[in-house]
C-alpha cells in the first residue's frame, strides 16, 4: 500500500510506485492519480535537496562575512515582483515601502535574495487571503530594518523560541500541504548570522506574525 500522508517524500514516492507494479498499475484513473502523488513528492524532495544543498553553503561561509555592498531595496523590488506573478492569487496582496534614500548593505545578494523570498513567501502562505503582506524596509541609525509582516492565525509562544530550528513545524500538515520543507527559517537565521544581523520574530494568535531583520548598513564614504 502506499506511504501516509505524514511519510517523508522518499518513502511515499517507493509506496506508490510498489502499489504502482502491482494492482493499481491496471486501472487508468487510479495510475494517473498515483503518479500524480508520485510527481508531487518527487518535487517536494528536489526542494528539500535544494534547501539542504543552501544551507549546507551559507553554513560554509559563516566565518566569511560578506563585503560587498548590496542594494537591498532593489532587492527586495525584485523578489516582491518574482513573488507578485509566482503565487497565485496571494500576489496582489503584497504592499512594500522602502524608505527614500535607504543605504545598502554590506552583502552576500543572492542570500539576501534568498533570505527576502522565504520570510515573504511565508507571510504569503500563513496570511489569510485578502489580507495584506507588508514588507517594509527602513534606516535605523547604522542599521537596516526589514520587516515583513502577515494577518494570519498568529502563532503561540512555545513555538517562538523553536521556530528557525531545521525541520520544526507548528503545524506538520497544514506546512507539508502548502509545499513547506521545514528549513525555510532556518535558511533565514544562517544567512542573518553570516550578514551579522539580528532575527527577531512577534506573533500574536489569531491577529498574524512580524519578522524583523535587522542588518548593518555599509559605511559611508567621505
């Protein structure tokens, strides 16, 4: 029979295709609605691969704080934009302000591009539909804040302190259901480590959840 629900994606993609060699590989509809299954999980486990894979990178880089001044404005452009045509109907709902003038960071770009897509990404999937997305970035004395903040379920306490570990989940279905590989957030920490920023996260159930990165701007000249 095949892999539960709640099976990695591994072991549910052999379930499917054992039941597959044998009875259901007879009847059409039930074939196509297996290797339906068996396609889904296999893109689940290229995006843990991949996930793994990036981790695995910034983890290497940590000592080796980026020196490269990054426009994160434009960044954070560019990923709302990507974000506004790849998410369904939840584009729409982003809203982004950017300070005027806004210094750049000190930066590994494809990180922070990286970093701005999970934590909006996520709003995208938690918020409630219909609700805003805010992303916002600011000048905070020799810092960068970026902030993005969702009107979602909210998330309880306990969970707060837990939520950047690899493979945590509040909800394990509800995540898994919506494509999530668990190491979203953990992604998030490591680059902000590397960046020598700081990861704050507030929630409050039922009203929605606020991330705060907070980066250092690079040095003026003159």
């Amino acid at each position: 029979m095949p892999a539960t629900n709640c099976a990695p994606p591994l072991s549910s993609i052999i379930g499917y295709v054992e039941t597959l060699a044998d009875e259901a590989g007879e009847e059409p509809a039930l074939r196509k609605r297996f290797l339906a299954v068996v396609f889904d999980e296999a893109r689940r486990m290229e995006r843990l691969v991949e996930d793994l894979m990036s981790l695995s990178r910034i983890e290497a880089e940590k000592f080796r704080p980026p020196r490269t001044e990054v426009d994160i404005a434009t960044v954070a452009r560019e990923t709302c934009d990507t974000l506004t045509t790849s998410h369904g109907n939840r584009g729409g709902d982003i809203v982004l302000s950017v300070e005027p003038s806004l210094p750049a960071v000190l930066g590994d770009e494809t990180q922070l591009s990286q970093l701005l897509h999970n934590l909006i990404g996520n709003a995208m999937k938690y918020g409630r539909h219909g609700t805003p997305v805010e992303v916002s970035l600011a000048a905070r004395d020799t810092s960068v804040c970026v902030i993005v903040a969702d009107r979602g379920d909210g998330i309880a306490p306990e969970h707060l302190p837990r939520l950047t570990e690899r493979f945590y989940r509040v909800d394990a279905g509800r995540s898994r259901s919506l494509g999530g590989t668990g190491l979203g957030l953990a992604i998030v920490k490591h680059v902000v480590e590397r960046h020598r920023g700081r990861l704050d996260i507030a929630s409050t159930p039922g009203e929605g959840t606020r991330v705060t990165v907070t980066l250092p701007a690079a040095p003026t000249v003159g």
